[in-house]
C-alpha cells in the first residue's frame, strides 16, 4: 500500500513538473521572439517552425558542453546550489488552483507556503557562491538574499545571470529564474484576474449578437462540457488560466522590452521605501473592509 501511494505521488509529481519545465522553455523563446520583433529584428528563426524549437536546441547544447568548474570548490555543494534553486523555485507550483479541485497540495496556506518556498530558492545560490570557495563569488552570491521579496529583479535578469555556471549546471539556475516569473504571472492572474473562472453569460451575449444560431450551438456545447466530461472541463479550465498567465507574460516581456532599466539601488530604494509599505497598508486595509462590509470573496482557493 506504501509502494502503490508512492508510485501515484511520484506520478502526479511529474504531470505537474513536466509541464511547468517545457512551459518555461517555450516563455524563453516567446521572450526573445516578442522582444526581436518590439526591436525590429527576426530572433530565433532557424530551429523549426519559426524557431519554435529553438529551447530545446540550447538545451542540447548545453548538456554537449563541457562542464568547468573552480578548482578549490566543493563539488558536491556547487552542483547542489542550482538543483536547490530550481526546486524551490517549482514547489510555488504545487498549489496553484488549476481548476475546482485541481491542485496537487489544496491548503488554507496557499499563498503563505508560495511565498515561504520562493523565498528559500535564494539560498541555492548563496550555496553556490559560499561552495565555490572564492571571495569573490561569494559576494556575488549574497545580492538575492538582502532582496528575497523583490520580484521586480526579474527585469534586470541579464544583469544577474550567472554565467559562472557552465553547461549544465547553468541551465537550472536559468530554469529557476524563467520558472519564477511563470509562476508570479499565475498568481497575479489567480489574485486579479479571476484564475481559471470565467464569465460565460458575457461569451454568450457576444455571441448572440452575431447569430442566433452560434448562440444555441454554444449554449448546448456549454451544456454537454459542463455535465457530461469532467476531463473535458478540466481542460477548459486550464486553457483559460494558459490563456490568461500568457497574457500577463506578454505584459511582462512588454514592460521589459519597453523601458529602460533602473539601476538597481534605485529599485532597491523604489521596493522597499514605496512597494512595501503599500503592501503591508493593504494587507491591513483589505481584511477591514472585507469584515466592515461583510464582503465574500468568490475565488478563495488559493487564500
């Protein structure tokens, strides 16, 4: 019984994981496609069909390359770091509400263990520099941790990549990175957006408008979807949280690829003396108006 919960843990485990990591491979191509063509420029465009394929030649790449690393480090400890890094940086992905129902670890919690296991993924890349046994590296290893809740640093990515990690080892801190802006593009999606629910009656009233016969033939797909397919339902549920997350990936490539950087103590400065304190005056804002007025939120999954 122990071995038969295991094997179905371990299943589930990698329906979730295989997804999430081919998701963020195809964000890089969509970031460098969006931001050649803001540019004026073609991108990728060899690798398959429009350089669709283009994330999975650089994966082959890399695994071909030879790895280096420092001659005074642990190895044990510098390839650790990364694997660290990346698996925080996944675990955010386990309670993300899919679908009614559909969420791998369902808790009150949801948002708090989001936010505890994105903050800990610092901490593989501050083993990475403290294994390498440089000074040097070191220091650089200590930037993200004096900025755990700074998720604006994602803008300034190509600034901090790091590129002292070859072949291999350099793709699951570059996995960790692409998995972290996924995943805060579904929670802003999931907080402000609605999540995976969707308003039918306003599909239905477009619709209508053009012809009565689309009209009835929606309504009774709707109809059919809805009481006949649970697994049919689930996948409309997840294309409409896809379709929402891309397009708050796009606004994010746009906001990239439209305004220029700020240098980063004039973020740090921006984050902590501005954002935060409007985030701690609405956490305290929102729970009294929602208790004043007596207000029940709709999509309470993931709180």
């Amino acid at each position: 019984m122990f071995i038969l919960s295991s094997f179905i843990s371990l299943i589930e485990v990698l329906i979730l994981t295989i997804p999430v990591l081919l998701s963020v491979a195809f964000v890089t191509v969509a970031e460098r496609k969006t931001m050649a063509s803001m540019q004026r420029r073609l991108g990728p465009n060899i690798t398959g069909y429009y350089g669709i394929l283009q994330a999975f030649a650089d994966a082959l790449k890399l695994l071909l390359k030879e790895y280096i690393s420092p001659t005074q480090a642990n190895i044990i400890l510098f390839f650790i770091g990364p694997v660290i890094t990346l698996v925080f940086s996944l675990l955010g992905y386990a309670v993300i509400p899919y679908g009614p129902g559909l969420a791998m670890l369902d808790s009150n919690l949801g948002i708090l263990y989001m936010l505890a296991v994105s903050s800990l993924s610092t901490y593989g890349i501050l083993l990475a520099g403290w294994s390498a046994n440089s000074k040097y590296a070191f220091l650089g290893s200590k930037w993200p941790n004096k900025d755990v809740n700074l998720y604006l640093k994602q803008t300034v990515s190509e600034k901090f990549r790091m590129t002292e990690h070859a072949a291999v080892i350099f793709v699951f801190f570059f996995l960790a990175e692409y998995a972290s802006i996924v995943l805060i593009c579904i929670l802003t999606t999931i907080l402000f957006l609605g999540g995976y629910l969707f308003s039918i009656s306003t599909l239905l009233e477009i619709i209508k408008y053009f012809d009565v016969y689309y009209y009835i033939c929606t309504v009774q797909t709707i109809h059919v979807i809805l009481n006949y397919s649970i697994l049919i339902e689930g996948l409309v549920y997840g294309i409409i949280l896809g379709l929402k997350t891309c397009i708050m990936i796009f606004t994010f490539i746009w906001a990239r690829a439209s305004f220029p950087r700020i240098r980063f103590d004039q973020l740090m400065s921006f984050c902590w003396t501005i954002l935060l304190p409007i985030v701690i005056a609405f956490i305290i804002l929102i729970p009294c108006i929602i208790y004043s007025f007596n207000i029940m939120p709709c999509n309470i999954y993931l709180l």
